[in-house]
C-alpha cells in the first residue's frame, strides 16, 4: 500500500490478528490493513459487485468502490486512513526486526511475494492473579457488547470472529463453498 498522501507502494498489507478465549473458542480479530484484503476485493471482483464501501483509488487517484480499479492501481484504502497507514509501517518494522526476516521494501524488490516476515506473539494467562475470573469477565464484557441496540433493523451485532464460527458451522454441516473457476484453474496448474 502507498503511504498516506503517496501513490507509491511502500507499505505491506500485512494483517494483524488479536484473539481472546472465549467459551470453547475464541473472540479472533483477524484483519488486513488495508479497509478490504487483497482477497476480499478478488471475491468481490470475481462476483462483479462493488464494495459496500470506498475501498481504495482507481489509476486516476479517485476514491472507489470498484474492487478491479483499486487492484489495478495497487492502491487500497489502509484501515483509519493515516493512522492505518501509521500502524502498517510499525508493524512491518516489528515484523522484520523481531524475525530476523525480510521487510516489505525489500520484498517488494523481488517482484515476488516469498520470505515474507511473520511475527505471533500468545501471553500464558494461567499465572495472572484474577485467572480464575477470566472466563467470566469475558462473558461479561461480550454479553454486554451484543446488547447493543443495532442502528437499523438490518445491522447485526458480531464480536470479532463470531460470523466465522457461524461459517464453520455451516462449512462442516454442508461442505466448503469453493469458486470453481479458481479451483479449475488450481487443478490445471
């Protein structure tokens, strides 16, 4: 991605992932930093719809919704703007620092995207003094969240990862929804 007022690409679109236990899951905040992934505007594109919202610039520096203008100009909205352009470069920088690997300036060179740098970092909460409340806090604070009075009748209240669950519920009931034209172009390679 461009930094915020460029057009050149120097930010990698690394996603970030927060997750917390809850119940026999978790709560998985798991986004990239642009305000739609590469892959999510791929789907879109491949459907022929727009975004539901501005997701990037066409060639011409124009905000857009249509997925195939800000894939061909490589340039994507980040998430909150120049904060999420902000937050994209110290993560890029922890990325490459922590891993010892390759930053995206420098992935960038290769015309390829391999060797890219990956950080996970998990915290054993088993040692911390309120542990046996943790569960319970959680429940709490999410069932307060989902009490939240929707705007309009048609918006729904999610924890992060919740509509992920409900995907995999639905995937191992009924079987994965594939693309075929992606998959025959899997199978013929």
């Amino acid at each position: 991605m461009p930094p915020w007022g460029s057009s050149e690409k120097k930010l990698g679109n690394n996603p970030i992932v927060f997750a917390a236990p809850y119940k026999s899951e978790a709560i998985v905040l798991d986004m990239a930093m642009s305000q739609f992934s590469f892959g999510i505007m791929e789907n879109y594109k491949m459907q022929n719809e727009q975004l539901p919202f501005v997701g990037g610039f066409d060639k011409n520096g124009k905000l857009t919704k249509y997925p195939s203008e800000i894939l061909d100009s490589m340039r994507p909205l980040p998430i909150g703007y120049w904060k999420g352009a902000g937050m994209a470069l110290l993560l890029d920088i922890f990325a490459a620092v922590l891993s010892g690997g390759l930053s995206t300036y420098e992935i960038s060179k290769r015309g390829v995207e391999t060797g890219i740098s990956q950080i996970y970092i998990s915290f054993d909460i088993s040692g911390v003094k309120n542990f046996p409340l943790v569960s319970q806090t959680v429940e709490n604070i999410i069932k307060d969240y989902l009490s939240s009075v929707p705007e309009n009748e048609t918006s729904e209240i999610l924890y992060p990862g919740q509509r992920v669950l409900g995907r995999r519920k639905t995937n191992l009931e009924n079987g994965i929804p594939v693309n075929f034209s992606v998959w025959e172009e899997i199978t013929n390679l």
